[in-house]
C-alpha cells in the first residue's frame, strides 16, 4: 500500500533535483510524493509528476541579494556563516515554517535536511517517522571534519568528530528561539533545550545522497546511515535548440562555465574574464547567460540540463555545489571548481584529491591569467580525463535512488 512521503527541499535547484530523482523512484513503487519547495521549481517539480507545495521565498534570490552577498563573503569561517545564515535568514524563517507546516500535512513520512532539525519537529507533531536527508557528507565521524569547519582536521580524530556537533549546534542556537515558539504555538509541541534535539535525531535513519567512490564511508557511521550513492535526475521532456546542436557540431567540445545561483561581487567582470580567458586558451564555450550575448565561439543560454550538456563538453567549470560536482564526475568530463562558500570547497578538494581536475581555483581569486591557466591544465592534462571517466563508470553503476527507496520501504515497513 503506498504511502505519503513529504520531501523538504527547500535551497537551490541543487538541492531540489536530487529530491526529484528519489521522489521519481519513490512514485514508480506507489507512493505518493510532495515536495516543499521555492515557486521557482514549480514547473520542474510538477514536470517530474510529484505534488508540489510553495514556498514563499526563493533562495537564489536571497544570494543575489546585498545581504546574501554579505553571506557569501563569510567563506569557510563556520562562526561567520551560521551568523550570516541567521541575519539573512532569520527573519523568514517563522513564515517558512508554517508554510513547511502546512505541506507536512498528512505525511506518512517525512525527509528533511539537519537544519533546525526540522524533520524531527514535524515527526513528532504528525507521530510519523522520519529520515534525515544529507547532500554533502553532514553526519558526525571522527575520519575527516565537516565541510564547514575543515581546520578541525588539525585537532585529530576528536577534533573532526567535535566539529559536526558544533556546527549542527551553532545552527540550532541560532534558530532555537524562532522555532520553538512554532513548537508552541503551532505544533502544539513544548520548547526544545539546546542538546535535547542531538540524541533523538542521531537515532533517527539518514540518507548520505552522495557516492562512496567520490566520499568513503567512515568506519564508524552506525547502520542508520544509509550511504546511498548520488540520486540523478533527468529532464526526459527537455529537447535541445537546433542553435545548439550546430554550435556543437561546429567545433571541438566546448567548455561549459556556470556558477549556478552563485554570483560574484562583479559579474559583468566576471563574465568578460571568463570571455577572455576562454579565448586565450583557444576553447570554445557554453555560458551561462543571456542569449543575446551569444558569438561565433561561445554559447550562451538558460535553462540547459546538466545530465544532457556536460557529456558533451570538453571540461565542466562550476561552482562545485553537491548536484553540479556528481553531475560533471557522472559525466565523465574533468571539471575545474570555483567555490564561493558553504560545502563547495569540500567538493572542490574531492575533485583535485580524486584526480578528475586541477587545483581549485575559489571565485573570489578569479583573473584572466589565473582562469587561463587552469583552463588549459584542466583540457590538456589527461590524467583529469582518467580520472574523471573512472569515476563516471562507479557512479553510473551505483544507483542511489534504488538504495534510497530500500532503506525507505524497511521504515514503512516498520
């Protein structure tokens, strides 16, 4: 008998697409699914054939906003972030919550990432399990420190297992008094302490939605976590323009360049280095972009599905969020990772620590000579294209969705 099973997914297309991906899988057994998620995804998701409930507020607008720019420039300095995350996201966070409320309704499950602990909060007010959903490698180990705080590692064992606790901790202080008021007066559930969230939620089952062969599994994550591999989802209905077949067919593969809802403090000079740089390396490019903006070597659309663009490329350049960084190792194709903030750092590290591109090369210390120089090692080195093929060959055989929706099914089952 299927199921409902609410999936918050409330960030970036990033974050939303990998949601997709299990809700597909989750529907093709009979379950039925709903994704939380910004009006921005609405098509995508209902494309996709699961239920759809909004969200007021869209995270690529906040980054590219003055205060989401103020964010950006905490980089990996977990304290300034967790402040930063609050001040930006603090004051939407009350609204959000009875919007997350409301699609929670009647949910036989529900999956959500750690912040603010939130599937927890609506497992306890619905009296339905729960899972929690990790995107990058958020679960506490003593191998290696949290991708937020990666100067733990210098502290040991101790230090790396400490750092997800402080992190998870840092986010929850932060957020605590918005949401046990939502507790009270919503959920009609009592306020939290600051611990009384941690032991009930490491009990709980989670879902690592990232590839062993990219991340190995810690020897001691408990048998709750399910490393599942990365989920993929693809546009079967996207059909590609003819202007870009022809581009494609005009010349050697291209370099694709795109920092997803990133933005840089100048993104005109952002766009004329990346122009420039391609043109000295003597590559032809996809950008992201305005279309006007197009010329005889460089392509500049919206909107093209990662899965169907980046096989097709010579080399992938990209901001190095969870979803474009499994995309472009899935594809086959090196990448060169330009990180902002957050996690993508750590997925920058894994790319260069794997082989499958060169030094990563952070947004901020983006020139044209830098730029220039990365480009030609990261199409002309072809160990990264070893690499890179090598590990597509793992994640094409792993199939997270289906390891996903097993550990799911066993917690229905129960």
């Amino acid at each position: 008998m299927g199921r409902t099973v609410v999936i918050i997914a409330a960030g970036s297309r990033g974050d939303v697409q990998p949601c997709l991906a299990l809700g597909a899988g989750l529907t093709a057994q009979g379950h039925a699914v709903r994704v939380i998620a910004s009006p921005r995804y609405h098509d995508l998701i209902t494309e996709a054939d699961l239920d759809f409930h909004a969200l007021s507020h869209d995270p690529a607008e906040i980054i590219a906003s003055p205060e989401g720019q103020e964010l950006l420039a905490g980089g990996r300095n977990p304290v300034a972030f967790i402040r930063g995350f609050h001040r930006v996201l603090g004051p939407l966070l009350a609204p959000m919550l009875t919007e997350v409320q409301a699609g929670a309704e009647q949910a036989d499950l529900v999956l959500a990432p750690s912040f603010s602990f939130l599937g927890l909060h609506l497992s306890q007010y619905l009296h339905v399990p729960h899972a929690v959903v990790h995107l990058q490698p958020s679960q506490p180990t003593r191998a290696f420190p949290h991708p937020l705080a990666p100067g733990a590692r210098f502290l040991g064992a101790l230090g790396n297992r400490c750092s997800f606790e402080a992190v998870d901790l840092g986010s929850w202080m932060v957020s605590r008094r918005i949401v046990n008021t939502w507790r009270r007066k919503n959920l009609g559930l009592p306020s939290m302490s600051p611990l009384a969230p941690f032991s009930q939620v490491r009990r709980a089952p989670v879902l690592c939605a990232f590839s062993p062969a990219v991340v190995p599994r810690p020897a001691d994550w408990g048998p709750n976590v399910h490393l599942t591999g990365f989920w993929f989802h693809e546009q079967s209905r996207w059909k590609p323009p003819q202007r870009l077949l022809d581009f494609l067919d005009a010349g050697p593969p291209p370099v694709y360049v795109g920092f997803g809802s990133m933005r840089t403090g100048d993104p005109e000079a952002t766009d004329r280095a990346v122009r420039m740089a391609l043109r000295r390396a003597g590559l032809r490019g996809v950008l992201a972009g305005d279309p006007a903006t197009s010329d005889d070597d460089t392509f500049v659309a919206e909107g093209i599905p990662h899965h169907w663009l980046f096989p097709r490329m010579g080399a992938v350049v990209h901001h190095g969020g969870a979803g474009t960084t499994a995309t472009a190792l899935r594809a086959g194709v090196p990448s060169l990772v330009c990180p902002f903030f957050g996690d993508q750092p750590y997925w920058a590290e894994r790319v260069h620590r794997l082989g499958a591109g060169p030094k990563p090369l952070p947004a901020r210390h983006i020139t044209v000579e830098a730029l220039t120089d990365r480009l030609r090692t990261v199409t002309a080195e072809r160990g990264h294209t070893e690499a890179a093929r090598r590990l597509s060959l793992a994640l094409n055989a792993e199939g997270g969705v289906a390891h996903a929706c097993r550990a799911l099914n066993r917690m229905l089952a129960r």
